[in-house]
C-alpha cells in the first residue's frame, strides 16, 4: 500500500539519521539477507493471509455469527471493541510463536537477525506467515469482526511492526510517554535481547497494554546493555539466505552462547520503567 511505503522510506530515513543501536554487521549485507528472506515470505502474506482474513471476516458477518454479533453492539462499539480484541489475539499469536516448539522453529529466523533495524521487521521464515493463516481467520471469524476493520487493522498491525523494529532514537521523553500506549523501539529492542528473560517479554505488537495485563512487560533495560538476537545463532557465516530459509528444518540449537554459556542479566528494578 501507498501508506506504508511512505511511512517505510520515513522509518528508513529517521533511522539512518538518528540510529538507537549501534550496527554489528554491514547494513547492506543485512539488507540483501533479510531482504532475500522477505521475497519469499511477503508474497505468502499478500496472497494468502490477507485474503484469509478478510473472507473470513466476510463469512462471519454474513452469517451474522462471532463474540461480537451475539453481543448486538452498536456499531461503533463493535469496531473499538473488534479493533481491542483483533490486537489482543496477535499477542497470543506471539506468545504462542516463543511457547511452541515447532512454531518457534520458524520464528527463530526473526529472532536470529544480529542486528535490529526497519529490514527486521520483513524478516518472516514463509513457514512462519503459512502457519498465521488458520490461527489469525480463526480468530477474524470467532470474534466476528467487520471485514472493512480487518484492512485497516493490518495497515496499523503493518506500519506498527516496520515502527518498533527500527532503530529509529525517538527523544527519550517522548517514548517514555508512548510506550505506555504503543510498542516502540526501546520496547521491542529489549525483546531481541539474547537474554531469554528479555526474549520473553514484551510480546505485544500494536497495543502495549496486553503486556501489562500479564505481567510480560519489561522496559528497564538500557538499549546499550543490549546484545540482539539468538546466542546460539551468532556467527555471521550463518546469516546467509539460504541457511535462513533451512534453519527450521535443522536441529534447534539450546539457548546458549558458543561457549556453553547461557546469557543472563542480573536483576534491575523498575521493571516497568523505561530506560534510555
């Protein structure tokens, strides 16, 4: 879509210009990989989970079945109420993503990215996006949200994603300020953590509230402090396209570095407070 263009050629701009993190690997180089990662995956979601999603969507409000039609809500109700519980569901979606051990196979391709910028966000294993099809129509259809909502919804689900994986520096104030509504790139930088407490967190992807809900929030930790990606999975030799594209099919790696170590982080305080 035109928007999210736009709004990729900003991100990509703002963060050229005013990065978060420091670069461990050649921004070209991570382009081509994860671009080549991309190429296959977006087509998946193109052509079969947007469609997915809005016939079900479709489907569901002709036959005026889902949570949303047996509750009768008037119609704005019905899209802040659908548009709340469309978020909530991709949270558990991501959370299921890290819970379950054949699901975690492919997105450990994400996770796996040694560096964390707007490129990130496109890079989805197409195993990955194939397995969101039946879970998210699933839920579009079991919530019965408008099919016109759906759209718009993935545009924001979209642009929110390409936002929080950039290494996009906002003034520190004024994230402070949003990530008590939003994901931002602090937020979701302490998620690419190679500490698997870190990795375990932060699981919202547009709302910021489902992870205060459950207590799976954590924001004090200092962005410089941070090392980005899988331990097991840092050699850079490793990062090319193709080894990307096979690594859910290979033996999944215990989370530790080389060396046998397993990263941790000594406990802070202020869970819930953001740190520059």
């Amino acid at each position: 879509m035109p928007l999210l263009s736009i709004a990729a050629v900003a991100l990509l701009v703002l963060e050229s210009n005013r990065k978060l993190r420091k670069r461990v690997r050649p921004r070209e180089e991570r382009y081509l990989q994860n671009g080549s990662v991309a190429a296959l995956a977006l087509p998946a979601l193109r052509l079969l989970l947007l469609p997915g999603m809005f016939a079900a969507a479709r489907w569901s409000n002709k036959n005026n079945i889902g949570l949303l039609a047996m509750l009768g809500l008037p119609k704005w109700a019905r899209y802040s109420l659908g548009f709340l519980l469309l978020d909530y569901s991709n949270y558990l979606w991501h959370v299921l993503l890290h819970k379950s051990n054949l699901l975690w196979r492919f997105h450990n391709v994400h996770h796996a990215d040694l560096d964390l910028d707007l490129s990130t966000a496109w890079r989805f294993h197409i195993g990955e996006n194939i397995a969101s099809v039946p879970y998210r129509s699933g839920a579009v259809a079991l919530l019965g949200v408008p099919a016109n909502l759906v759209l718009w919804y993935e545009v924001l689900f979209e642009g929110c994603t390409a936002f929080h994986h950039s290494n996009f520096r906002l003034p520190y104030q004024l994230e402070r300020l949003l990530c008590k509504l939003i994901v931002t790139p602090r937020m979701h930088g302490i998620h690419h953590s190679i500490v698997q407490q870190e990795t375990n967190s932060n699981f919202s992807v547009v709302l910021s509230c489902w992870d205060r809900l459950h207590q799976s929030l954590r924001l004090n930790v200092p962005q410089d402090a941070i090392t980005i990606g899988n331990p097991a999975y840092q050699n850079p030799e490793e990062q090319h396209p193709l080894n990307l594209l096979r690594m859910p099919f290979t033996q999944q790696r215990p989370w530790q570095l080389p060396d046998g170590s397993v990263p941790e982080r000594e406990e802070l305080p202020n869970k819930r407070q953001l740190l520059p």
